[in-house]
C-alpha cells in the first residue's frame, strides 16, 4: 500500500498570463482513494491550476503524471480520457435536456440516439445504487433542485469513467441538508478508490471531509498538510500570511425605536412569478436582521424593493414615514432620500460601473448631491480628494482613486462600494452577500465596519446565503423560503440545524428523515472536535 | 495593469490603421493603372496645400464634426443613431424657416436663431424614435434609419409644395435674405494683397463646430448629466440601482444627439447655399458614424477625424477632375478608412499589445 503511485502527481506547474503569474512551480501528490482539499483566496491561482488539469489551459512549465505516467493534457477530451471528471461550481447542463440527454451529450456511441439512451439508462441506475446518487432519469433539468443538478453533474463524470473528480465549490448553492448529503456521496466514492479534489473556499468543509488539503497562496502552494493535523485558525494564516480572527467581536446590540417596517409585503417577477408572497418585518436602530436562505428564495427581491430597483405591493415605513413602492418616488434616488444606504449583492453589476475610476464610483447614487455641484459641472478635483480619503479609511489597495474599477480585486472592489455606503451615515444599511468572493484578510474588515455601523445606531438589514455569516453578525435571523419568512430566530438560541431546516422549508419536528441526516453529521462533526480536543 | 501606454491606444493605432488603409488604397490605385503617389500628392495638394482647399477641407469637417458629436454623444448613453442624415435634414428646415420668415438685421442674430431653430427641429426629429425606445423597447437602429427615409420624403414634399417660390424649376426654397449671409472664411481672413480661400464654402459655422466640441467635452465627463449618460451606456442594471431613470437619459442623450446633427443644416444651408436645396446633407450623417467610431467618441477624436475626412472629401473631389480616378474610388478610400480604424481596430491592437508587454517584461 506504501508504495502506490499518486492518482496524481503535479511536478512544478507554471502559468503566466502575461504579466500575471498565476501558478508558479506547484507541486502535489493526491494518492488514490482520498478525498484533498485546495484552498486560497480569489486570484490564489486555485481555478488556473484545475483549469490546466482539465485542458482549458497549457501549462507554460512542468508535468502531469496521472497514476505514475506522464500525460499531456492539451484539450478537456484528453481530460476525460485521463480519466479526470470536473464538477463546475456553474452546471454545464441543457436545462431543457432530460438527465440522460445530458449524461450522454458529447459521450453518444455513435450516430444514433436510442442506443446511446439505452446504455446510459442502465448505467445510471447501477451508479445510482453504488453511490446513492438517485436522480429520475427522465426528468427535465429545470425541475430538478440544484442538489439533484449537482448529482447529474457528478453522474456525468462518472459515466465518462472518471476516476478522477475534481469539484469546485461545490457547496455554495447546497441548504446544509444537501450539503451533507453531497459530502455522503463523496465518502462513498472515496470508499471505493476513487480520487476526489475539492476546491473550495470553507474552512469547515476541509476540516469536515478532507483527508489532506493543499493551501495556494498567489499563485504558489504554501503548505501541504494533513487534515487531522491542523486546524481552521492554521488553514486561514497559511492562506493570509498572518494571523486571522476567525470568530467576530461582537458587543451584545441595544435596540431602539423601530426604523424599518414591512408590512405584507409582495413582489411579482415580470414571467408573473410570484418571488414575495407577504413578507412582514420591523429592524429596530442598532440591531443588524440577518436574512438567511438558500439563492433564490426572495432574498434579492426583497432587497431591490427596499433599495428602490424593483417594484411591488404591501406597505413600507422608513422612520415614520411611508416609502412608495410604485410610480414616481420608488427609485433608488428616493431611497437614498430616505436614509437608506445599498450595497447590493452583485457588485460588479449594479454596485460600481467596471469601467468608472474609483473616484467616480465613490460617488456613484449620490452623484446628485450638492455639495459635489459647482453650477452646472461637478467638481471632480473635489471627488477625487473625497474618494482617496475614502480608499485609505477602508483600506483599499492600491489606494489610487484613478484606476478603474476594474483593476481592483474582488475585496477591493467591495470595500470601495462599503465605504461609499457606510460613509453616508445612513438610516438603514441594506447590505447582500457582503463577502462573495472577497478574500478571508478583506472579510474581517468588512464584518468590523458592518458592526460598528450598527454600533453607532444605524440599522442594518443583512443578506447571505453563507450561514456562518449571518450566525456571526446577526441580532435577530429571519430565514426565507419560497418568498415567505419561514421563522425569525434569536442566533444565540438556535443552532445550524434548526436554520438548515428553515431554509428548506421543513419546520420539523424530531424523528424527521432530515432531522436524522443532520443528526449523523452533528455525530461526526461533534467526534471529530472531540479527537481535536483530545489532542489539544 | 495597464497593457499599453495610454499614447499608443489612442495616437499608434488609429495611425498604423491609417497606414493600413493607405496601403490598400494605394494597391487599388495600381490596380485601375494610376500611381498612388501622384494620387496622394494631388490629393494633399488640393485639399491642404492652398487656402481654398484648406476652405473646402474645412467645410466638409464642419459638416461632419456636427454629425459625429452627434453619433458620439448617442453612444455614450449605448444608443446607435443612424438618423443623423435625416435629423440634419430637419436641421435645414428649422434653419430656411428662420430665415426667411423672421426679419433679421443682422447675421450675427440670425446665427443664433437658426442655430436654435436647427437644433430644435433636429431634436424633434429624434424624439419620436427615442420615445419608442425608452417606452416600448423598439430598436433605435431601426427607427432612426426609418426616420431617414421619412425626412428625405418630407423635405422633398415640403421643398417642392411649400418652399419652393412660384414659378422657380428646382426643387428649392427661396434665397435667404442678405441679412442672413453668414461671413465666409474669405470674407473674414482676405485682403487685398492676400486673397485667401477665394470661393470657399468655409464659414463662420465652423467655429460654431468647435465651441460644439467644447460643449460636448463638458457635457459628457464635466456634468451630472453626463455622469448619468456614461453609466447608462456602460451598465444600465447598475444605473438603475444609483436611481438612474433609463428612459430619461435615453429620450434626453438621443435629443442632444439630433440637436448637434441638426446644427449642420446651418452650415449647409445657411453657410454655403444660402438656401434649402434637396438632399443638401449628401451622406454626412453616416460620415458621422465613422467619424464618431474612428474619434473614439470624443470630442477632440471626432474634430481630428472629421478633418481627415474633410481632406478625403476634398482631394478625392481634386482626384475626380484632374485624373481619370473616378469618384467611386474615393468612397472604396474612405471606407478602407472606416473598415481600418473601426471595424478592425482588434487587428492592430493585439500584436500591438503583445509587442508592448514584450518590451515590458525584458525591461522589468
């Protein structure tokens, strides 16, 4: 058993993209029947690295060696016959296919269909029992769950032969239900000799699933250790290059006078959709409510309307003081008015213009006001003084308020938005998805701004489909599904569980077949802190 | 990180573009048995080298800075107007309006109201297309390019049953009043001794052109409006998140737009003929789109384009009488010009950018 060849063997991977060096000199070895984690921020070369084993990209430098033999890998039809799968954190699936329309799409035996159709059937079905991924063959894509969407995709990988699985972030989509369900899927396949590489940015499903776990800091493998022996806090410094605080400091809120009040509020998409189906809330000064919910349980819609960008029905207080949700007064201008400040989810897509500097960005939604009018020009001199005060309080980098947006990573970006937002002292910060995509050092620092905006009174209302999150920040949770508020929970009072349930619409009781599923991972998670404890 | 210096983006590629376009030209000047150089050499000679050619090149330019500010600010709001032609033809209308129908004393307070009368009437004339746009979604390519049609049918209506003096054979309006001459370049810079631009059409319109410029440049980067209009044109979803009304700037940009495209009837028919002839546009409105694509939507790229096709305009003019050249070959010149710097600016720009970074990593 010592002396098996690695399922995969990279030796000194190098890849530059002009100026950029994404990988440089990566080395691992993941051996067969384990399951290895890769971790790093955005922009740490993670996405390049799996490119390059999946044939998108030539590596400038380096090999490949795939059960001991060195292989080219010049196109993904190498890949496959490599025997490498890849799980895309975005499905590559035909929504309006059948699950086995798309199994065989691009892996047909020959010209004819039925054949194909046929061996695929019974294919499916004996992957389905040896690794509990039951999925109806002939349902649509578009009516399955995303968890299902995910099962097809891990099918399609397995029926092209894949010994090799490779999957990137494959939980950011997943109720933690699903989740869990996903990581009993992988337990299986690992049982079973095969080779999985997980790609994500979750400190506690390393910790959880993994038996080993590479940490890529820009562009270079930091570190290589085994699971059992190390420890979030020791992941997340190898990934900064610092210490980080992992746990939110966080002085108990003092509530005041009701600022926010939402009445039965209702939102129809333009397919007719209903996306809010009587949604009722108040925030208090002070106070941040956290929305938790998977993506697309009315979360978004509830945000634009507060912000001003879609319309809807039912009755809003801002202060007092009604805020209309059609006609005239029901932009984003209007609310600005109201005191209400907007970082929305996508930033690249309404929260900055890409191609703006950041100086034009820093006013960007309040580029209206006077005081940054001198007759009928603006006075850009004066933005640009305001936008470099800006950029060093929140500690954007590089601090050059002329690059455009576009030049800033991710967390730059982001902060940039916060700090315009933030500044202007509002009423009612609506805030979503704050730290998609930004990287762990960036997240501290935007968790600290958010409290301390509540700290000086305002009201904050917090969107995440990140659990941890919205646990960690939180006063008061209120979880949606299916465009309606299923439960408001006091964080310190409930639990992962309870939340999990919630969000999948299941208000259940002990004995469930949910309940039982959380309750193996709480056993597994609970065993392995106490292996932790026990060498501590 | 920048890919290229600044200068290279903006001066190198739309001159190696040129370059490009000169080459091929100058290979199907060959072809038809003339020789290039001469053709050049006559062409610079007629239309830069004597001060009526500088007059004709001028008034061409002025005609297609008006029309390319035109194109240029629609962009910025994302909008493709094709209708500049026939937003300059209701340019010319509102001007022979004004003129013949209000008494001025004096050319200077004629100006200012056939500018406005240009303007208004170029405006309206884009309205209709932007309305639809803003409300009902209906393409503005295919609207404005509608709308061109329909003015050239109106124009010829109005100039043959309305305008159109008694007894007169062309389809014309009535002469301006002399109190509407606007002073040519001849009348402002010749002297005895120096007869300069003698019979040239250029006038006091093109400083009208340039203050237009310097409006636009103020307009567009100097304004809320035109902070408004780019993010519009650049993300209309995050313009709506900032409370930008998308109709608005959509209905507003596409009026400037047909304003500025108006303003040229002042100085075809004001300028030059001094009154309203049939199709006095001649195609400037779509010079404008290529003006606009090739200055790069701005405004000192649109007056330095506009110029280079005022001088192909006038040397291709010269090319026509001196030399068996025909005319049609100056259209295929000036749209190698367009194909070049519009169409296939990728085709510089890459090796250009790669070079670039070369020198950038063997220097760092």
């Amino acid at each position: 058993m010592t002396d098996q060849a690695p399922a995969i063997e990279l030796k000194g991977i190098s890849k530059a993209f002009g100026p950029v060096q994404a990988n440089k000199d990566i080395s691992i070895r993941v051996m067969p029947g384990t399951i290895h984690g890769i971790i790093g921020e955005n922009g740490a070369g993670k996405s390049t690295l799996m490119s390059i084993l999946y044939g998108f990209y030539k590596a400038d430098k380096g090999e490949i060696f795939i059960s001991g033999r060195k292989t080219e890998i010049p196109d993904s039809q190498a890949a496959i016959n490599a025997g490498i799968g890849m799980v895309f954190q975005h499905f590559k699936l035909v929504e309006n296919f059948t699950v086995v329309e798309n199994v065989i799409l691009g892996a047909e035996d020959g010209a004819m269909l039925r054949p194909s159709i046929a061996k695929a059937r019974k294919s499916l079905k004996s992957l389905a029992e040896e690794y509990e991924l039951n999925v109806d063959p002939d349902a649509l894509i578009e009516h399955l769950s995303v968890g299902h969407q995910q099962r097809v995709e891990i099918l399609k990988a397995l029926y092209r032969q894949a010994d090799i699985l490779i999957l990137d972030e494959p939980t950011g989509v997943l109720t933690p239900a699903e989740a869990d369900h996903l990581f009993r899927i992988l337990d299986n396949l690992r049982n079973e000799g095969k080779t999985i590489i997980l790609i994500t940015h979750k400190l506690r499903e390393i910790m959880e699933i993994t038996d080993t776990v590479s940490v890529m800091r820009r562009g270079e493998m930091t570190a290589t250790v085994k699971t059992a022996e190390t420890s979030p806090e020791q992941l997340a410094e190898l990934m900064v290059g610092r210490k980080v605080l992992l746990r939110v400091d966080k002085k108990p809120a003092t509530p005041g006078d009701v600022v926010l009040s939402v009445e039965n509020l209702k939102v129809t998409d333009d397919k007719g959709v209903d996306r809010l189906r009587g949604v009722s809330f108040d925030i208090r000064k002070g106070e941040i409510l956290g929305i938790a919910g998977v993506a697309g349980n009315g979360q978004s819609e509830l945000m634009e309307v507060l912000g001003g960008i879609a319309h809807g029905t039912g009755t809003i207080t801002m202060n007092g003081r009604p805020v209309a949700l059609s006609g005239r007064d029901s932009d984003g201008q209007a609310r600005r008015r109201a005191g209400i400040a907007h970082v929305p989810e996508d930033r690249q897509r309404e929260g900055l213009i890409m191609e703006y500097a950041a100086w034009e960005n820093v006013v960007f939604g309040y580029h209206l006001d006077p005081k940054w009018q001198s007759g009928p020009l603006m006075k850009n001199a004066a933005i640009v003084d305001e936008a470099q005060g800006k950029m060093e309080r929140f500690d954007v980098r590089p601090p050059n308020p002329k690059l455009s947006a576009r030049n800033f990573s991710g967390g730059n970006q982001q902060k940039i938005v916060l700090a315009r937002e933030i500044e202007q002292n509002p009423d009612l910060l609506l805030v979503g998805q704050p730290t998609r995509g930004v990287d762990i050092g960036a997240i501290e620092f935007i968790h600290q701004e958010i409290i301390r905006l509540r700290d000086q009174g305002a009201a904050v209302l917090l969107v995440s489909v990140e659990l941890d999150e919205i646990m960690a920040l939180s006063d008061r949770i209120a979880v949606m599904f299916d465009g309606k508020i299923m439960g408001v929970r006091d964080p310190a009072q409930t639990n992962e569980r309870e939340l999990g349930l919630l969000m999948a619409g299941i208000e259940g009781d002990p004995g469930d077949e949910a309940w039982k599923a959380v309750d193996r991972k709480l056993e597994r998670k609970e065993a392995h802190e106490a292996r932790e404890a026990g060498d501590a | 990180m920048q890919r290229m210096p600044a200068w290279a983006d903006v001066v190198l590629i739309p001159l190696i573009s040129l370059l490009l376009a000169a080459i091929l030209s100058a290979i199907v000047i060959l072809a038809i048995g003339e020789s290039p150089v001469e053709a050049f050499a006559l062409m610079v000679e007629g239309a830069l080298m004597r001060s009526a050619g500088w007059g004709y090149t001028l008034y061409y330019a002025t005609n297609f800075i008006f029309t390319g500010l035109a194109v240029a600010v629609a962009f910025h709001a994302r909008m493709f107007n094709i209708g500049g032609e026939g937003q300059a033809m209701l340019g010319g209308l509102g001007v022979a309006l004004v003129c013949l129908y209000i008494p001025w004393p004096h050319w200077s307070l004629a100006l200012l109201g056939s500018s406005v009368g240009a303007a208004l009437f170029g405006a309206a004339w884009a309205f209709i297309p932007a309305y639809l746009q803003a409300k009902r979604g209906s393409h503005i390519v295919i609207t404005t390019i509608m709308f061109n049609f329909i003015a050239a049918a109106l124009l010829n209506y109005v100039l043959v049953s309305l305008l159109k003096p008694v007894g007169a054979m062309d389809p014309a309006s009535a002469n301006f009043p002399p109190a509407t001459h606007l002073p040519t370049f001849q009348d402002m810079f010749a002297t005895a001794e120096n007869p300069l631009f003698r019979g040239a059409p250029a006038n006091v319109t093109f400083f009208i052109a340039l203050a237009a410029c310097l409006f636009v440049w103020l307009l567009i980067w100097r304004t809320r409006l035109g902070y408004e209009i780019r993010a519009q044109g650049f993300s209309e979803s995050a313009a709506r998140y900032a409370g930008i009304s998308p109709a608005r700037i959509i209905i507003i940009s596409m009026l400037i737009s047909g304003a500025l495209a108006g303003m040229m009837g002042v100085n075809t028919a004001q300028g030059e003929a001094e009154r309203l002839v049939l199709n006095s546009t001649e195609g400037a409105g779509f010079i404008g789109i290529a003006v606009a694509l090739m200055g790069r939507n701005h405004p000192l790229g649109v007056l330095l384009a506009a110029i280079l096709f005022g001088f192909l305009y006038q040397g291709g003019a010269e090319l026509a009488l001196w030399t068996n050249i025909p005319r049609e070959l100056i259209v295929v010149i000036q749209a190698l010009v367009i194909l070049f710097t519009g169409a296939l600016d990728n085709m510089v720009r890459m090796p250009l950018e790669r070079m670039f970074m070369a020198l950038n990593r063997k220097g760092a």
